[in-house]
C-alpha cells in the first residue's frame, strides 16, 4: 500500500457504519479493536427531524429482535474517521505480507502485457501485476491512466462539520444520531463516542462553486464564517438546542462534495479503480459500506479467477466484478440525487411538501435498506 501523506491521516467528521459496513470490519479483523477500544457508540435508530415542527420519522437498526440485523445481527456505529481508521491499520499490522508505506506521490503509471509500474516523486518506483486504485475522489490512478478526461465536479453541496463539547446537565432531542431538516439545508447533530460529552455536528447545504481548490480551502478553513452561515440557516429551528449546539463547535472547517459522471470506465487490462476513485457520489447515508464491499466483492472476483488457473487475462476477473457491481452502484448514484435535492434551498411551500414526502420515502425505502444491511458479500454468489 502507498499513501501520498506522509503518515496515515484522514479528513473528515463522524460517519454512521451501517451494519454491513460493520460485517465486513469484523469479517478484517478491525471491529474487534473498535469495540476493545470503545471507538465510536452504537446507533439502534437514527431520528429524522423537521427544525420547525419536530420529529418526523426514524430508519431502524435493531432488528426484529433488538440486536441488530442480519446473522450474524450488527446494529450501526458513529465514529469518527480517525477512530475508524486507527481500527483498521492496527488490524493491518497483524499481517506481515502486507506493508504500508507513506509519502509516495505517484508522478507515472506505466502498464505492459505483464506487470504495472508506479515511479514516484521521490525517485522511487514499484512494479507489480496489479494495481488497485483506492486512491478517492481526486485519484491519480485514474487521471494519470484509466481515464484522465473523467474529472470530478462539484456536486452544488457543501457539509460544514465540526465538533461541540457540552455539559452533563446539556439536553438534546435526540437518542444518538438525529438528521435535522431547514428549509436551507441539513444539519446533523450525533453524540460517537461513550461519554455523549461531545456531539458531530455536520451541516449539508447548498452552497455556489467557489471555482478552485485553492478558493475552497481559503473559505473552508474560515471558521467563524462558516459558523455564521450555519446560524443564518438553523438558528430560527423551534428545537432548543440546534442553535447553541452550532455556538458551542469548535473549529468548523467547509468541505465541497465532488462527484463523478454516473458512467465511467472503471479498468484498463492490469489496474481497477475501486471506491470514490471510480464512483464518487454526494452521501447518501450508505457510502462507507459501498467502498467496503467494492474491495471484498473485487478480491473474490480476483481469487476466483486465480482458483480457476488463471483463464484468459486478469481482465476476465475485472469484468466479471464490473458485471456484479455496476447495477448496484448505479443505483446508490440515483439515491445521491435524492439527497442532494433534499438538502437544496426551498421555500416554505416547498419544505412543507418535503415534510411530508420524507417519512413517506424512508418508509418506501425501508426494505431495500434492510436488503443491502442484511447482505453478506463475503458468502453471496457472485456469478463467476
């Protein structure tokens, strides 16, 4: 594995594992460190709020019987990135074939008949018959080699997150995670950790393209502007403690959602695009287990393929996961769009009607959640 930052780092706030984002940490080996180290807190439903009127509706995760869903049954877990991170590097060290080196930039991908060449910036270099582009969203694997043309655009939204220390005696509305929806967007507000003495508070919102990286981080590390627009669109909530809760965060940092096209080319003969490096799309709820499942669902392709005598090329093994994944994947990118509607501007009346649509669609949705939770990746057939 080779980081481009000079040790392991990652940006970001608290993301919800869904219980297959969890089945697949366990089935690595990194969700019994998690747990050991008491990383992150349990979620048996998430709550849905309108900021004006009250609770709108809840997407559960307990299960039939209260532990969760699937066999084995997984609840859901809010934690931070780090947190989550730091699980799976230790869970890393426990295997001596693999080895995690930082600070390599890649500058060139070289592929041939038989082997792929990566050369750094350093003036290293390293070949092998393989190459799995995790590399996100701005993937070099990908601008570099697989299909420079295809860059990311911005998707129009904005999550404006930080984290708020309260007091004991501070109440809030919701059990752990609660979705909070403004006629200006959506703030969500979660306790990850135990102690519940500090809460996620990440806001996505409509915000105009600022036109360059450059432009985003000098508005994204504004702080105190960031927090003045979170109170232009949330402080008039009729629930108490929206509004200190975006007072009381600390270091608010703004983080534009790229996305890419729908269709895109995910492979050449020798390297595969795996994660946001091949479908970035705005959140939509379930984005950390689809990242998880692409690797485990393409690592069985790859060994079925090798069970098999190594028929044909390697390519053979790369479309018969593209032929697995694509639907599944195109799917979530039409469930993004929904998000991203969701958290535009709108006027009364059309806030009103959202309202009213939200219970009605989480409730349509439900079973098709339940589905993909339930989902072992790890034992499903994969046609090949």
């Amino acid at each position: 594995i080779f980081e481009i930052r000079p040790e392991p780092a990652t940006i970001g706030g608290a993301v919800n594992l869904t219980p297959n984002a969890l089945r697949l940490l366990d089935h690595l080996g990194a969700l019994p460190i998690i747990r050991e180290r008491n990383y992150g807190r349990t979620i048996d439903y998430l709550e849905v709020f309108d900021v004006y009127s009250g609770k709108l509706a809840e997407s559960d995760f307990s299960g039939p019987n209260g532990d969760g869903l699937g066999d084995p049954p997984y609840k859901a877990l809010r934690i931070t990135r780090g947190d989550s991170l730091k699980g799976v590097l230790t869970a890393l060290e426990q295997h001596e074939n693999i080895t995690l080196t930082c600070g390599k930039r890649t500058t060139k991908i070289e592929e041939t008949a038989d082997s792929v060449t990566l050369t750094f910036e350093d003036g290293g270099s390293a070949t092998g018959e393989l190459l799995m582009g995790c590399d996100g969203i701005h993937s070099a694997t990908r601008l570099k080699h697989v299909e420079p043309e295809r860059k990311a655009v911005y998707s129009g939204v904005s999550n404006a997150f930080g984290f708020a220390p309260i007091e004991k005696d501070f109440q809030v509305h919701f059990e752990c995670t609660a979705i909070n929806f403004a006629r200006r967007g959506m703030l969500l507000t979660s306790f990850f950790s135990p102690e519940k003495d500090t809460v996620y508070v990440g806001g996505l919102m409509q915000v105009a393209d600022i036109g360059s990286r450059d432009g985003w981080k000098s508005v994204g590390a504004d702080a105190d502007k960031t927090r003045a627009d979170l109170l232009d669109r949330f402080a008039d909530a009729k629930i108490p403690c929206i509004k200190p809760l975006i007072e009381k965060t600390q270091d608010f940092y703004l983080w534009p959602v790229f996305t890419l096209s729908k269709f895109g080319k995910w492979a050449t003969d020798r390297v595969m695009l795996l994660g946001d490096a091949a479908h970035a799309m705005p959140p939509q709820g379930e984005a950390t287990g689809i990242v998880f499942e692409d690797t485990v669902l393409f690592s069985r392709c790859l060994t079925r393929w090798i069970e098999k005598g190594r028929p044909n090329t390697m390519k053979e093994a790369f479309d018969a996961y593209e032929k697995l994944r694509r639907k599944r994947i195109e799917a979530a990118f039409e469930e993004s769009k929904d998000v991203v509607r969701t958290v535009s501007d709108a006027g009364v009346v059309g806030h009103t009607i959202k309202t009213y649509v939200i219970p009605w669609f989480l409730w349509w949705t439900s079973g098709n959640r339940k589905k993909h939770f339930i989902e072992d990746v790890t034992t499903v057939d994969i046609g090949y």
